[in-house]
C-alpha cells in the first residue's frame, strides 16, 4: 500500500509530460499535419491509382522541398523554412481524384493539374488555399469544371 502511492505519482507526472509533449507536436502546423506528412499522403493517394508512375517513384525521402524540390514542386524560403509554393503535374498521364490533401499545402500560390486524366471534381479543400492565385485543370476531359464555394475570387481558372 505504501509502495503504491508514490507510483501512482510517478504515472502521473509521466502522463501529464506526455500531454505537454502531444500538444507541442501538434502546435508545429495549424491544422497538425506536417509538409512531410502531406507530400506522404499525396504520393499514396495518386499511387492508387498511377502504380508505378515514374514521377511518383522519384518522389524520395521525407520532405518535398529538401534537399532538393521534387518534381513538380517548387518551394520558397517563408520564416526560414522551405514551403511547397507551386505544384505542376501538367501532361504527366495522371488518372483519378485529384487528392484533398493538396488542400493542407497552404502556402500554394499556383497549381497545373492541365493535361491529365483527372476524374471527379476540384477537391472542397482546395477553398483552404488562401494565397492561390492560379488553378489550371485544363484539358481534363473526365473533371467536373464545378468549383468549390469559397475558392479564392481572385483566382486564375482554367
Ligand atoms: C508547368 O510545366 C509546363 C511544362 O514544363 C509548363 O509549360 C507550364 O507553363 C508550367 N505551369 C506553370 C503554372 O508554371
Ligand atoms: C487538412 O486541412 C483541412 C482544412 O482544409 C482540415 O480540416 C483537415 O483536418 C486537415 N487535415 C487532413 C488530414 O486533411
Ligand atoms: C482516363 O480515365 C478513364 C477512366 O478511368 C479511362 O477509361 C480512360 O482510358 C483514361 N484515358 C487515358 C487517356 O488514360
């Protein structure tokens, strides 16, 4: 009984610092999902349905802007870190949805989805990129050209 208590606090300490430690990695990014995690998920999302597509198989290592920008991606420098700024898949033979998690790369200013097989519509995510002032989907015979409410006014369609 004795020995109890005092292990009792020690498991207590111990899962409060746990709880300091979980809110401190999730404060990293807004919405609690790293560049690294969603360049993963992006490079899953399109593999489902372009298995062995060249350009998703030269999308290595953890994070999109380093060392080097994959292809397709460009970055830029913002409060020293290097963020996804551009995306440009045009002309790649890509088929299925365009994934909503391109929709967590806030920083984008310009994606060129032209040229591919894209299906379904543009993501509702995509209203979340607040800087992006160019969309092109051109020449995507099987996308619903409908955009989602809330998508930047400013914005260049085509
Ligand atoms: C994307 O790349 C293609 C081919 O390299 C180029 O023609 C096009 O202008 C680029 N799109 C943008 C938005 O820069
Ligand atoms: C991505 O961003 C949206 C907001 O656009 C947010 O609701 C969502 O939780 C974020 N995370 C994932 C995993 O999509
Ligand atoms: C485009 O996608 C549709 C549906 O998945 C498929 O039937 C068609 O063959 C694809 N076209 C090209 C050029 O890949």
């Amino acid at each position: 009984m004795v020995a109890r208590f005092p292990l009792l606090l020690l498991l207590l300490v111990f899962s409060a610092q746990l709880l300091i430690t979980s809110a401190a990695a999730a404060a990293a990014s807004p919405h609690g999902l790293t560049q690294v995690d969603v360049a993963k998920r992006l490079k899953e999302e399109l593999w489902e349905r372009n298995p062995g597509h060249e350009m998703l198989k030269s999308w290595n290592g953890g994070d999109p802007c380093s060392p080097s920008a994959w292809e397709g991606f460009s970055c830029r420098l913002l409060d020293g870190n290097q963020v996804v700024a551009k995306l440009n898949f045009s002309s790649k033979e890509l088929q299925g949805p365009i994934p909503a998690v391109i929709g967590n790369l806030t920083e984008l200013t310009e994606i060129d989805l032209q040229g591919n097989n894209f299906t379904g519509s543009i993501p509702e995510s995509f209203s979340a990129l607040t800087h992006l002032l160019k969309l092109s989907v051109k020449c995507n015979p099987l996308l619903s050209n409908q955009l989602p409410d809330g998508l930047s006014t400013n914005l260049d369609f085509r």
